[in-house]
C-alpha cells in the first residue's frame, strides 16, 4: 500500500487564516473539536487575556471579583473583563493561557496572544512575560488592541501618547528577551479612503517602525452593547458597513502605515473579522464573509497576509458556533460554519506544500512554525473508495503529529496508537482508482520547544521518526 518516501515542506498561504477561541463572549474550545470540525489547523489561534497585576482582585475576572449590577457596557470594570493573565512576575506557567497554548502549539498551530496590560507596568513585569512565552516558537502578541479607542482600561488610565510610548517599550523588550515574538500594532489606521494621515498619526506613529505586523480590527456588522441590550430596528449600539468599504480601509490603512514606515512593507493582518449575526441575522453574516474573502481573491491582494475569524464559538452571534445556553460545552453551528470551512479549504487560503527528495528512515522533522516545516509524504495506492482507512502505530510510538489526507488534517497524540482516515472520505468519496498521498507533521508534543535541541531551539523544534505507522486499507465489509 506505501510506495517511496519523500519530504515534503510546510509554507505560507498567499493568506493565512487565523481563528478566535474564547474572549469576554465565549470560553475556549479545545483543539481536537476544532479541528474535527473544520477539518484543517490554522495558522494560529488567538487567544485574548489582560493583565493588571497591581489591581486589587487581580488575577480574579473582573466581572466576577468587581461585579457591579449598575454595569451597562462590558467594558465597564477597573480592567479589562478578559480571562487573566497568570503568569508574569510571581505567577505559574501551570494555569492559563499556558494550558491552552500548549493545546494549540501541540495541534501544529501558532498562538496569538493578545494581552491587554497596565501601560504603567514596570520593565520588569514586562521582562517576565517575555521569559513567558519564550518557549512556545512562534508567538504573535498583540499588546495593547484597538489602542486608538477609549474603551479598554489602558486607554482610561493613560494618554493616547503614553499607551504608544509603552507599546513602543513592551515590542522592545520581547524582541530582547524572546526573540521568537512578534508583536502586532492594532489601531484604526484610516477611517475614509481619502485619509492622508492615520487615525491618532502624531502619537502613534513610533509604533508603525517598531512593530513586526500591523494590524486593524474590522467588523462588518457589530452590535457592540451586547448583551446588555437587543438590538432592534431604530435602536442605537450597533452597526453595518459595506463589505467593499471594510476592504478599502484596511488596503488605505496598510497604505498609510508603509508611508510612515518609509515606504517599506510589513505584514498586515485584520487581526478581528466578522459580521454580527445580531445585526445582519444568519444568513447575512455568511454572505458578508464570503464577499469579503472573495475580494481578497478577486483582487488578488497579496498586499494582506492574514486575518482572524472572530470567533469559534460565541455566546452572541459573533461565532461559527453559538453557545448552547443550557450547556456552554455544546455550540450550536450557524450557516457561516460552512461558508468558513469552504473558505478555508480553497486554495488562495490554503498553506502551500512542496515535495522534494526521497528519504530513509531514521529521519529528522523539523517544525519551524505553521508556515514552515518538514515533514514526509507517502504515496498510498487506492482500488477503489477504501471502506477501512487508518494508521496503526505500535505500541511504543510516542510521536505527535498532524496529518493530511486528501484535504482533511488529523490530529494523533502520543498516547493515540489508531488514527482513522475515513473522514477524509465520507464528503469526498473516491469515484475511481486513484494514488494520494499522505503528509505528516511533527509539532512539539509538550506544546513547547527544546532548550537542549540547540542554539535554534526558539525557532525550530525536531523529531526523529524511527519508524511510520502501519497503513490499513481495506475495500470491502470485513463480513458482507
């Protein structure tokens, strides 16, 4: 059934897609679902987290340890209503986020972390969450979102120049202390097409060069005074735009941010992307992101390297899923599930891969990143549509891989000795005889990387394969 083996390379998307799991309107959802259900990792998955540890009841919620019934907006507590950060100086690496980072990293996805923080907070408090995160490869730390808004705690406690200045001093000392994060500026950028400056230029303007991604956050349709009220015809605390005008202000305000940055390019993101269903209903919101995704297609808009599905699973309308109010571990899908996972499956947003020389076991893999990585291709041979198709690995095997097989990924950890195949089949059966071939990935199993693999280890992770799993293919009912 296994013919030769080859490697193979992991690389970029001509856009990537990232995906939100959990936030102030929805918990996190653990990365076997996720991908079970859509079929395919992302690049990353963004994760959303404050951190104020000078506050009184920090690292408590704030909606719980400051729960006031005259709250009328979700932003209004002394910080951020954000599940907590609680690592930093004097915390663990045993609580969250870390706990889902590992989820994610060990999934073969990168995190995105955003962290809203005190922009008072000492160099040395910085210094720890950087000694944080130094471990976990490629990390994008989003420091400070939407920083031009007057919403979030930061924006309340400091000026608009003070909140650049400490974002401008937080990118330093990541870059200095963990080399492997890139930190994301997130501002309105243009807010009209015909903007020569962008919003808040004078005091944000040190940020542009500093950062390693720009960002803008854009919603198509948001009701932003959930839940606290119902948004109906005549009412106020929503909004929605044209597709077209969220495209050209994001392409104006990468324009803008070039300029500042003389001229030259940096990637950018919309770090936040959806249409609300409490604005447009369900229906709506699913033609709303796939018009916007097919102008990135039709523009052919190399120009924009990412943006973030805001969110898996949403307690409103913002999810592919919403939360099941009798049980917060159930989601209930809406009909933008299948217009995302159609748009994430096609190839402008699809990671590229390139098969190269054939290989011997014992063999190296090396993961860089969820844009780059090694791993091996095998060529399987297939009669017809197979009615058994899976990898049975011996009893020893302690690999952690991703796989692919024809379109769909799979997940096997290193406690897992039987992956099956089958899904790959069930909404694309084979018609014909036909080869396909299956990849394989090896991400950290711990969801961290190695300090002992070498002076790279911040970069690269490896795994030697000493042997590949038995491949079982079968054509007919073990009984007819």
């Amino acid at each position: 059934m296994m013919n030769e083996i080859q490697k193979i390379h992991l690389g970029k998307a001509k856009c990537a897609v990232d995906l939100g799991d959990g936030s102030e309107r929805g918990e996190y959802v653990n990365q076997d679902e996720i991908l079970y259900k859509l079929g395919r990792p992302h690049r990353s998955i963004s994760l959303m987290y404050c951190y104020y540890p000078h506050d009184d009841g920090f690292p408590g919620r704030a909606s719980v340890v400051h729960a006031n019934p005259n709250v009328k907006f979700a932003w209004d507590y002394p910080y951020d209503d954000y599940f907590t950060y609680k690592g930093g100086k004097g915390g663990t690496l045993d609580d969250e986020p870390f706990t889902c980072m590992r989820d994610i990293r060990r999934h073969g996805q990168d995190v995105t972390l955003t962290l809203t923080m005190d922009p008072f907070l000492e160099d040395e408090y910085i210094i720890a969450v950087a000694k944080d995160l130094s471990t976990f490869g490629r990390v994008f730390l989003r420091i400070n979102h939407e920083a031009t808004g007057n919403w979030f705690s930061f924006n309340r406690r400091a000026s608009y120049k003070e909140v650049a200045d400490f974002f401008v001093r937080a990118s330093k000392l990541f870059h200095e202390y963990a080399p492997n994060v890139l930190t994301i500026i997130c501002i309105d950028g243009a807010e009209h097409t015909t903007d020569t400056k962008m919003v808040k230029e004078e005091e944000f303007a040190p940020t542009i060069p500093e950062a390693d991604i720009w960002s803008v956050d854009k919603y198509m349709a948001l009701h932003w005074t959930w839940p606290f009220d119902i948004a109906e015809r005549g009412g106020s605390g929503f909004k929605r735009e044209k597709v077209r005008d969220i495209y050209d202000l994001t392409k104006r305000s990468f324009e803008l941010y070039k300029n500042i940055n003389g001229g030259v390019a940096k990637p950018m993101t919309m770090a936040e992307l959806n249409a609300d269903g409490d604005v447009t209903g369900a229906y709506d919101q699913a033609l709303m992101v796939k018009e916007f995704a097919d102008i990135l297609v039709s523009e052919k808009a190399e120009w924009f390297s990412a943006f973030t599905f805001y969110q898996f699973r949403d307690r409103g309308r913002l999810g592919l899923e919403i939360e099941d109010p009798n049980n917060p571990a159930v989601g209930i899908a809406q009909p933008v599930m299948d217009t995302y996972k159609e748009i994430i499956h096609s190839e402008w947003f699809s990671p590229k891969m390139s098969i190269s020389d054939e290989v011997s076991l014992p063999c190296i893999l090396r993961w860089g990143n969820s844009e780059d990585a090694d791993g091996l291709a095998i060529k399987l041979h297939f009669d017809k549509n197979p009615i058994f198709c899976e990898a049975v690995f011996d009893k020893d095997d302690d690999s952690n891989y991703i796989m692919e097989l024809g379109g769909r990924w799979f997940y096997k950890s290193p406690n897992a000795k039987n992956i099956n195949f089958m899904s790959a089949f069930f909404e694309k059966p084979l018609s014909c005889e036909t080869e396909m071939t299956l990849k394989i990935f090896a991400p950290p199993a711990s969801g961290e990387n190695d300090p002992s693999q070498g002076t790279d280890w911040q970069k690269n992770y490896y795994y030697q394969v000493k042997k590949l799993p038995t491949i079982r293919i079968r054509f007919e009912p073990v009984i007819e």
